[in-house]
C-alpha cells in the first residue's frame, strides 16, 4: 500500500513558512514558486525598483521593492503594500506577491513590498508605514493614499497594523484570513475573500469579522469563492478567480485612485436623503446646504435642513431654514409656526412674534396651540404674544 503524505500544519501556516526547495527551477511544487492566475502584457511592462531600503526600529535597515506603473504618472501615486512576513528567506523572492505586485501596479498604482520577519514583523510594517508617510513624496508616493494587501496567516499577523487609526490607510484587502482577535477598522475599508473549500473555521471568523465591521459602520466588501480552495488566487486558475482578483484591483482604484478624478460624486440631495431617512443630522444638515447653495427654492429642502438643525439644537439656524421653507410657500402655515418655536428657544422674542404672526396669516390655529406650546413659554405674559392667542388676561 503506497503511503499517503498529509500536510501536518494547516494551510494558512503553510503559506508563511514554506521556503522554495532546490527542486523549484524543476517543478513548482511548492505554492511560494506560484504566482496568480491573471497575466496580461501590462505586467510585464511594470517598473521595479529594487534597490531601496527603510529604517526598522531595531536601528538596521531592510529591502524593499517598489512597483511602478508602465508609463510615468502624472503627479504623485497610491501606494498598495503587500503586507507579508516569513520565517525562512525574504517575502520580497515569493512568487506570489511579486505577481501581485505587477498585476496591481500595471493599473496604475504603486506597489510595495517590504522585507519583514517572523516574529519581528508587526514592529517593521508598523515602521515601513511610517517610513512611506514622511519619505514617500521622495518616491512619488502620496501619504494620504496608502493601502495593504495580505492574505492567510499574514492578516492574522498584520490585521492590528492595517487597522491602526493613527496610520489611517485608506483600504485593505484581505484573502482567506482573519485577525485572531476583533477591533473595528474604523475609516479603512475593506475587501474580504474566503474560499468555500477553505477551513469552516476560519471561514467562520471570516464572515464573524465582516459582521462585526458592518455593525461598527464601516466600509466592508465580502466576496465568497464557492467552489475555491485556499490561496484560490494561485491555485485555481478559473474565471470566477480571475474575476475576483480583477474586482480587488477595482477596489483599489475606488479607494485610492478614482477618488482624485473629476467625475462627479453623488448628488447633496441623494446625500441628503440617505443621512436624512436614518437621522444622521449632522451629515443631512451639511448635505441639505450644499444642495440648497445650488437649488435656493427647494421649499421641502429648507424644511428638512431645519429639522435636521432642529434635532442638532441649532435653534436659531432652524428658525431661518423654516422662514425659508415657508417663503418657498412648503406648508407655510405650520412652517412658520415652527420658526417661532425655533426663535423663541434662542431668545429671539422680536423674531418670535413676527413668525407668529406669519402662522396665523397663513392659516394656522396659534391660538389653540401656543398657549400651552413648552417652546413658546418665553413668551407667555408678553402682551402681544397674548393678543395672537386671543386671551388679553393672559
């Protein structure tokens, strides 16, 4: 009976401590010997740099290469890091993230990847970052543009790093691995894929960490290979593969590329509306006057900017919102109204009167309403404000 060879580790481990053997310039038994399963001239044209080093906090200096476009940019570029550390040689000889490299970089990014250790390796990426922050401008790279790449055990290993606040990245994508722990990414968005023949476990913590991002607010794209395997981007060379690999780069270029185009973002109003319907008054209210900067006579957009500054308690600033919903003659009667309950919690008693007044021209019953009205009560035993309602005694 032949013996059967079962790997003793599981795969996600595999991937970070697996060095080429010498058998490698024979056959490609080893994944680290793979690169992904897209190629197009593009990546071939992609300009590599490898003759850059950066600082780690141990006082030495370590390699990394930097990815290039084909043709010069215009201006600085985002930056993608290939968040990768080993245990044996350099991540900077792996097939995988050197294809990767190219794949992204010929889409007009640059890539980098930097030269970590086991064991060493939060501390390093923690000051590669760093290190493209403040050196970046010298390699036409810009600081506020920065994503990562990691995949398997090393989203486990670098999940803390890319998630950091105080290092802002923009994005992350993450493939076929998750943190060992939970914290929210806050501001970085991200692109999560798991491979249905993967580990349930660890597709478990998958989609327990998209969950919980989601819930946290933040940006998260989740995409799921059904009938993928674990390093599907190496392994499976398949059109739903290919297809994800081609959505990822897409990913980036939402994140860090095309949000310098001059394309036109989403309308303030379709803004507005969304912050609006879940009570995000702040975002509605700054989304209602962009809006009305272009479109003055939008009576039902003074009346919402006024209820979001009425929930903010930004008395005075709804008051005006609803003199102007009601100039725009969007229910006058009750908008005025509102505009004197809004004047009177900011101690404009003058301004008060006068949208009552308004109200009561328009049609609407002050009388039955003001009188016992908690906003109004600045009001009650002013002689005029007892004329409006009707009762002199008051």
């Amino acid at each position: 009976m032949p013996i059967l060879f079962r790997p003793r580790r599981p795969i996600a481990l595999v991937l970070l401590s697996l060095a080429p053997g010498p058998w490698a310039a024979h056959a490609q038994h080893s994944m680290t010997d793979w690169g992904i399963v897209v190629e197009s001239p593009e990546m071939q044209e992609v300009r590599v740099r490898t003759d850059l080093v950066y600082p780690t906090p141990s006082g030495a200096e370590r390699p990394f290469h930097l990815y290039l476009p084909p043709n010069e940019p215009s201006g600085e570029l985002p930056l993608v890091v290939m968040a990768a550390a080993t245990g044996q040689g350099s991540v900077l000889d792996r097939a995988q993230y050197r294809s990767w490299a190219r794949y992204v970089a010929s889409s007009g990014m640059a890539v980098a990847i930097a030269d970590t250790s086991w064991g060493t390796h939060v501390d390093e990426l923690r000051a590669f970052f760093g290190f493209v922050r403040t050196e970046g401008e010298r390699f036409g790279i810009r600081s506020n543009r920065i994503g990562a790449f990691a995949v398997s055990g090393n989203v486990m290993g670098f999940y803390s790093v890319i998630t950091d606040p105080r290092l802002g990245l923009a994005c992350a994508a993450l493939y076929y691995g998750a943190p060992a722990s939970y914290s929210s990414p806050g501001d970085t968005a991200l692109f999560l894929a798991r491979a249905g023949r993967d580990a349930p476990d660890l597709n478990r913590r998958i989609e327990e960490l998209a969950s919980r991002a989601m819930q946290d607010g933040a940006t998260v794209e989740l995409v799921n290979h059904a009938d993928g395997h674990h390093a599907f981007d190496i392994l499976d060379d398949t059109p739903r593969s290919r297809a994800i690999l081609s959505r990822t780069v897409a990913f980036f270029r939402e994140r860090l590329l095309e949000r310098d185009t001059d394309a036109p973002s989403r309308s303030p109003l379709r803004r507005a509306l969304a912050h609006y319907s879940y009570q995000e008054w702040e975002e509605a209210a700054a989304a209602y006057t962009d809006h009305l900067a272009e479109t003055p006579d939008d009576g039902r957009a003074w009346l919402r900017l006024a209820m979001s500054n009425m929930n903010l308690e930004r008395h005075a600033r709804a008051a005006r919102a609803f003199e102007r919903a009601a100039e725009a003659d969007h229910e006058p009667a009750a908008a005025w109204y509102n505009a004197a309950c809004m004047h009177a919690l900011a101690g404009d008693r003058p301004r008060s009167l006068a949208a009552l007044r308004e109200s009561s021209a328009s049609g609407f019953d002050v009388a039955s309403s003001a009188p016992n009205d908690a906003d109004l009560a600045s009001l009650r035993g002013d002689p005029e404000f007892a004329e409006l309602v009707g009762d002199r005694d008051r």
